[in-house]
C-alpha cells in the first residue's frame, strides 16, 4: 500500500484535494442558496435535492468544460506552435507530428510499447491520438452538460419572475450562457499563456515543470 500511494502520490494528491474542494462548494453553495431563498421568500432546499440541481451542476460543468478545453488546446497548440525559452515547447525546428521514429511507432516501437502503437493502421491512428480525443469527449460533455443546466436555471428564473421560456437551442445563443462560457475560459487561456512565458526565466527546483535551475532563458523544451 505504501508503494501504490507512493507511485501514485501526485494523481492521489489532486483527487483529495479536488474532492475537498467540490464537498466545499456544495457545501457553501447550498448555504448560499437556502439564504437567497430566504431573503426572497422561497423554499429552501435541503443539501442532496441541492447537490442534483442544476444550480450546483452548472456551477460545476462552467468550471469542468473550460479546464479540459484548456489542456486540449494546450497539447494540440503544442504540436505545431513554440514558445522559445519555454520548458513547455518542443525547440525550435521540431513542429510537427514528428517521424514514426521518433515516436517509436509500428517498426521502430520498443518490446514494452502498447500494441496499438506497432501494428499500424487506424489502431495506431486512433491511439497517437487518443488523449486529444478523449480530453474533447469530456470537453463537449462537459460544454453540452453546462448548456442544459444552465439552460434549466434560466427557465426556471424566468417562470419565477413571469419570463418567456428560452428553448435550448436559443439559450446557448443569449449573452447569459456566453457570459458565463467566455468568462472562464479567458482565464484558462491567461493562466497557461502566462505559465508558458513566465516559465522561460523563473524556476522551480525538482519541478518537471521548470527547467534545471541554472539553465540558460533561451534553453528550449528542457525539464528539470
């Protein structure tokens, strides 16, 4: 056990702390939202009728669908795109899909590779790209997920305050929706430009993130 939580301590070490984070919000939102219902004359809930609303589930999905869009772009940025002086980027002359050989695929594959990565084929098509395709999956579920609650939360406002009901087709076209949408994700953007660029002259000793401390501002795709 010791060695399964040392060999797994980062991942262990952020799926505590996001589910501390999430029974917070649960927490704080539904105290947040038995006081606004109180001060408006409306009923209040209790936590679990709270937790499977769409007020805590769009809440949710806004922060989940920006998050992975981020890291997709991210990695598919990266591919083709260079931040000389950035840990974060391949070096300058390396763009690209790189050769089958560089990434060890089909022939030039390793004994201990995955199989889908030798035999060629749309197998290997599908699995070189499979972490862009599965953080999109999650992404548009994510997005669509937001979209119902958020368009739910809406309707529901609307019939409290004798509004015309939106269908969801015109709901994700309204300025609320992009609001919310837009508003996190321009954070998203901010905080992994920001990171690249600030990467090139500051350090984090141990961090694979950071280059080695005494290496030169323009060193290019090196880890430390």
């Amino acid at each position: 056990m010791r060695r399964f939580i040392r060999e797994h301590s980062l991942s262990l070490f952020f799926f505590a702390i996001f589910l501390a984070a999430l029974t917070g919000q649960a927490i704080a939102g539904h105290d947040l939202h038995n006081q606004e219902a109180a001060t408006h004359g409306g009923e209040a809930m209790s936590f679990w009728r709270y937790v499977t609303s769409s007020d805590f589930g769009n809440a949710v999905m806004e922060n989940w669908q920006s998050e992975y869009l981020q890291f997709l772009l991210f990695m598919l940025a990266t591919v083709w795109l260079i931040q000389r002086g950035s840990p974060e980027s391949k070096e300058p002359g390396k763009e690209g899909l790189e050769s089958k050989q560089q990434q060890k695929l089909e022939g030039y594959a390793d004994e201990d590779a995955p199989g889908w990565a030798r035999v060629g084929g749309i197998r290997t098509a599908l699995y070189s790209n499979s972490l862009l395709i599965a953080m999109a999956i999650i992404f548009i579920g994510s997005w669509f997920a937001q979209s119902v609650t958020g368009w739910t939360e809406f309707n529901a406002e609307q019939v409290d305050h004798n509004g015309q009901e939106l269908s969801w087709w015109q709901y994700v076209g309204t300025a609320t929706f992009w609001e919310g949408t837009l508003q996190n994700w321009q954070s998203e953007f901010l905080a992994v430009g920001s990171f690249a660029v600030l990467a090139i002259f500051l350090r984090q000793r141990g961090s694979p993130e950071s280059k080695p401390v005494g290496a030169p501002h323009d060193a290019t795709g090196v880890e430390g």
